[in-house]
C-alpha cells in the first residue's frame, strides 16, 4: 500500500499528466486533513495525558500508545507531529486557492513534501507496530491510509501542467 504508493510517485514525479485524467474532488484534500487533524489530535491527548484509547475490536492501541516510539526523541508526542503536518498540509493546500501564479509551483511542491515526509514517517511507524512493538492501533493505521491518499493526490496535482496566466 504506502511502499506501493511511494514507488509510483517516484515512477511518475514529473511526468505530464494525460488529458483525460480527472481531478481529485475539491474537497478531499480538507477533508481528509481535517479527519487526519482530528485523529491525530485524539492520539496526542491519550499521549499527553497518559489516558486509556478506545481502540474498538482491531489491534492494540494502548500498547502502541505506551511504547517509546509514541513519542519522537522521548520528547515530542508523535501525534503532536501529526496534528502539526496535518496543519501543514491543509494550510499549503489554502495557499494554493489563492492561485498566484508565480507560487503555485512552489505550493505544490511544500504539499507533495509534507506528504512525503508524512507518508515515509507512516511506513516507519507501521512497520514498528507488529514488528518491534508487537500489536497494532486502529488510530495509526487510519492516519497513514490517510496521509498515503494526500500524498498520492499532492504528486498528482505537482504532475499537472501550470495553467497559463
């Protein structure tokens, strides 16, 4: 799944899309970082207050959330980090509808990186979970489905011709 979707961004980073190609829903993007926002913001609290999460009938949430690698460098939460690469994404996402030319390519570029950087940190984490830590978070995994369709969105529109201005 992300390792798949990582390869064909590396594969098609900067080829021209075909014509017929349909665009993602305008609303995806926000969408989908909103829910990203609030799962991550669920995570971060459980984190920081040290609190049971409600892991429903898949997997293992609290021992996930106990490990060491709950949080980056034993000081920053790793749901922190993704409540604030959410915000990222949706604010990059923001500054593309404004639609200043000179920019858009930049835009674009920040969004594909904050993908890619969210999308490579999932596959980290979600190899850790049954590999090393031994069970698996609902919450976790929700989040990196979620981050790997911005990220393939985000290579998408870096793909698409700039419209002349």
């Amino acid at each position: 799944g992300m390792l798949g979707a990582v390869t064909y961004a590396g594969i098609n980073l900067n080829k021209p899309q075909v014509k017929s190609s349909k665009p993602y829903p305008a609303w995806l993007v926000p969408v989908l970082s909103l829910v990203g926002i609030g799962i991550a913001i669920y995570l971060a609290y459980v984190e920081l207050n040290q609190v049971e999460a409600v892991c429903g009938p898949v997997g293992n949430c609290n021992t996930v959330q106990q490990s060491s690698y709950a949080t980056l460098f034993g000081i920053l939460p790793v749901g922190v980090l993704g409540v604030l690469g959410y915000i990222a994404i949706l604010i990059s996402w923001l500054a593309g509808l404004l639609d200043l030319a000179r920019y858009n390519r930049l835009v674009k570029l920040a969004m594909w990186l904050f993908t890619l950087f969210g999308t490579l940190f999932s596959i980290y984490l979600t190899f850790l979970e049954p590999f090393v830590i031994g069970a698996s978070c609902m919450w976790c995994l929700s989040s990196a489905v979620i981050m790997t369709i911005l990220f393939l969105v985000a290579t998408k529109q870096l793909n698409e011709p700039e419209s002349a201005s």
